[in-house]
C-alpha cells in the first residue's frame, strides 16, 4: 500500500487532542478519511470494522470531555491479535486524519451504553452489562474496543491550568536503549532501523504507558515487538492494543526507508507478538 501521507511529520505532529470545536468536520475532508478507511490495505489478515458516527457535544461518552460531532469506532473481536490488529489499522487512519488538520484521541474508556445508543452494534445483552468502555473486566464477542474524536482542537476556553500545564495535549517518551529487551543490542542497529524504531517509540499509549519492548532475530532482519510477558497495567487491561499501533509506526518507519516487511502476529504468553522481517 503506498502511504498517502507525510510518515515522519504525521507522527511527530499527532497528538491526543482532549478539547475539540463543536462543530462538523469539513465535508470534503471527512470523504477523503473515510475513502482511506475503505481503502487501507496491509500485509496480513485482519477483520477490523472502521464506523463512522454522530455524537451529541455532550460528556455522556467521554465522560471527562464533550464529543464533537464527527467520531470513529474500532470494532474487533477481543482475543489479543485481534484487539493488537485494531492498534495498527485504527492507526494508521488516526495518522491520515492528523495528515488532514484533523484531531484525534485513543479512547479506550468511555461509556458503552450511550456508545450503543449512537452507534447499534453490539450482538447480545451481557456485553452492554458490562457496562463501561473497554477498560477493565472480561469482554467477550465482537465489539467497539477503542473509540475517536475525529475534529478540531479548541485550545479556547482551557482552564487556565490546563494551559500552562498542556495537560489536554502530551509528549514525554522514553529512549529506544531503554525499549530494547538486549540493551547491548544498540550499538548493532543500523540507522534504517534505528529510525524506525524512533518512530515506535512515539507511538501513543493508554496512560503512556510505553510498555513495548524490541527484540532482533535473524541477525537484526527481523524486528520483534511485544510487552514484556506478565505485564499488567492497573487501569488498562488491553495493552495489546497498543502495541500494535507501535508496531504500525515501526512498519511506516521501514516503509519510508524502502523496505517492505513481511508482518506475523501470534499469540504467545497471552500476548501478540509482531514480527517485521525485511
Ligand atoms: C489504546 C489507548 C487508549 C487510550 N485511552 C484513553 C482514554 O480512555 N482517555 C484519555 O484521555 N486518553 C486515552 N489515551 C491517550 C493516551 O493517554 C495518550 O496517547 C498518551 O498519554 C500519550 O500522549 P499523546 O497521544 O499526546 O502522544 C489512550 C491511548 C491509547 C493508545
């Protein structure tokens, strides 16, 4: 698939937007994000659903801010490579919407039941039981797992605090030598993959939590990416979803260095594991 946008500047500029306009987005730009949508294409199988829908500039999905109009849902079965493959398509086109001036948040909590109300789509009665969003508990069936705002950031009418602290807006990553599961590794990396590893370390995360880790195989041609084994995170129960969206970053940075990777994921130790093999 040729990458209809700038990889490096739509990554660097992408930032979790927590303060939108309430107003719609522009007509044109709104076709050609859901033209991506339809046309996203990647080199391995997957069953995400991309669905655009309507919200009421009220907090009853977000909760903690208003929706604007336009939104997107990701909707997966809940096993980890499934829930990892929404990760790297949801971000592939949350990186073409920042390509268009458009704003966008990861949202993995948020209200299920008003989500429902806008947006019909879960397939039995126990999964709206379980109530809220898609950060703790059991999930089962397929379901929206991560939601979106998809419009334009307000930094009018901040509090104050929020202002000066940009605590609706965020960037602090941790260094690649402290990502890699051999930290001597680093001195073997070539600058291709060094530069897309930059680009996986700036992917974003549920509380920022950047649990990802690098491992090499094949003598450094083949790129793994996964959680440590045992890793818990006390408010977000689903970090397989993260990492594949720095998986996804990590294939744009290959991508824009004239590779074309093979991609696998599998399950291993109840997590996915991305392999990149140049
Ligand atoms: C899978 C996922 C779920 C997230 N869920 C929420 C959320 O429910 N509420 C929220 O305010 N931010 C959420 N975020 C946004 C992160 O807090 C944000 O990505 C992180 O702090 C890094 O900041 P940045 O995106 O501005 O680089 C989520 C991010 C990811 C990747």
């Amino acid at each position: 698939m040729a990458i209809p946008f700038s990889i490096k500047s739509s990554i660097d500029s992408r930032r979790s937007a927590r303060n939108y306009k309430m107003i719609a987005v522009d007509a044109e730009v709104l076709k050609s994000v859901k033209e991506f949508a339809r046309s996203i294409s990647v080199p391995f199988d997957h069953n995400v659903e991309i669905k655009f829908f309507h919200a009421e500039p009220t907090n009853a999905l977000y909760m903690t801010m208003k929706s604007p109009e336009n939104n997107i849902a990701f909707i997966s079965e809940t096993d980890f490579v499934s829930i990892s493959k929404v990760g790297f398509i949801g971000e592939l086109l949350i990186l073409f919407a920042q390509s268009k001036g458009l704003s966008t948040c990861w949202y993995g909590h948020y209200k299920l039941s008003e989500l429902e109300r806008l947006m019909p789509h879960l397939q039995s009665v126990e999964q709206l039981n379980m109530g809220y969003g898609y950060s703790k508990g059991i999930t089962i069936g397929k379901r929206a797992i991560c939601i979106t705002p998809l419009g334009y950031y307000e930094d009018r009418g901040l509090r104050v605090m929020d202002r000066i602290t940009k605590k609706t807006i965020s960037f602090k990553r941790k260094e690649i030598k402290d990502l890699l599961e051999i930290p001597g590794d680093y001195d073997k990396l070539s600058s291709d993959i060094l530069y897309a590893l930059d680009l996986g370390r700036k992917a974003p995360s549920a509380a920022n939590s950047q649990m990802w880790r690098f491992a090499f195989e094949d003598n450094f041609k083949t790129i793994s990416i996964a959680m440590p084994i045992g890793y818990h995170h006390f408010k977000w129960e689903h970090p397989n979803v993260d990492i594949g969206i720095c998986a996804c970053h990590v294939w744009l940075g290959l991508l824009d260095k004239g590779y074309y990777p093979n991609i696998t994921v599998s399950e291993k130790s109840e997590r996915a594991v991305w392999r990149l093999s140049m």
